[in-house]
C-alpha cells in the first residue's frame, strides 16, 4: 500500500459553505480561537473540518489548503498589488514550498540547505511581507503574484485539479 494519500475524485473537491468560512478566515491569517470566537464554533471543529478540507485536496496543512482553495476558485483571489523591492529566488522558492505544503525538513531537502536554514527562510520571509502564519503567508504570495494557478502539484502528490472551463 502507498504510503501517499488517495487522490481525490474530481466530484469530492468542493468545499462546503461552512469549510469555506472557515478557510477564508485561515487565509486571512486569523488563529483558530479566533476563527472559533467569530464563528462561535468550537476549535475542535476547525481543526476536524480543516482536516476534511485537506482529504479533500490531497494535501496536508492549512497552508496547502488555502492554496488549494485559491487555484481551485474556491476563495475569492486577493487583488493584485506590489510590494517594495523584488523577491529573490530563495524566497520565491520558500513561498511555493510553504504553498504545496511542504514540511521544513522536506524544504530543507529539495532546496539542498539545513533543516534551520529552511526554518530561517519562512521566517524571515513572514516578517518580511508582515504575515501572520504560513497559510496568511499563501494568501500574500498570491497578492504579490509570486503563487498562481500554475502551482498545482502538492507535496503530497496530490494534484489539484482547476475547476472545469480553466
């Protein structure tokens, strides 16, 4: 048996409304007591339906999942905007690890760096753009155009399918 997860049917990728209020405010970069407090849910139940919501993908991580939700059209896409001065490479690459939801140790391997180099990467790249966490982080990089539709395969093999007419 794989140790990858089942790729999902092309027919169980919607999210429900309820996993869609939920995601939009991870994505904005809110925690999960105060995802609960605004929703007057339990945080027991976020993190159950953020764990649905990444069965669902195929991805692990409410990272990959705000991701997945941006490509699929699921989330509305942040307007465009630009921030001061260009992103390098190492940062554009952190950016796209943390989005296909990439752990650090697996980031730190496929960039050829240091597990604390990895660590330091995302850091710094969150202080940077003023992030609140790795999936505020995602809804950023689409923001400043570093992420996009183009981005589809995910650290855990799983690739997501864009919505029928893209």
């Amino acid at each position: 048996m794989s140790a990858r997860p089942a790729r999902p049917s092309p027919t169980s990728l919607d999210l429900t409304p309820a996993q869609i209020r939920i995601v939009h405010q991870v994505a904005e970069g809110k925690s999960t007591d105060a995802i609960a407090s605004d929703l007057t849910i339990t945080a027991g139940t976020i993190n159950v339906q953020l764990k649905h919501c990444g069965q669902k993908f195929g991805t692990r991580g409410r990272a990959a999942v705000v991701h997945a939700c941006f490509v699929t059209e699921q989330l509305r896409r942040p307007e465009m905007a630009t921030l001061p001065g260009a992103f390098s490479e190492a940062e554009i690459e952190t950016w796209r690890m943390v989005a296909i939801g990439a752990t650090s140790k697996e980031y730190a391997a496929r960039a050829r760096i240091s597990h604390e180099e990895a660590l330091g990467r995302v850091r710094a790249l969150r202080q940077r753009v003023e992030a609140e966490n790795d999936a505020h982080l995602v809804t950023l990089g689409w923001r400043y155009g570093v992420l996009s539709e183009s981005l589809l395969e995910m650290a855990s093999g799983a690739v997501l399918r864009l919505r029928a007419g893209k």
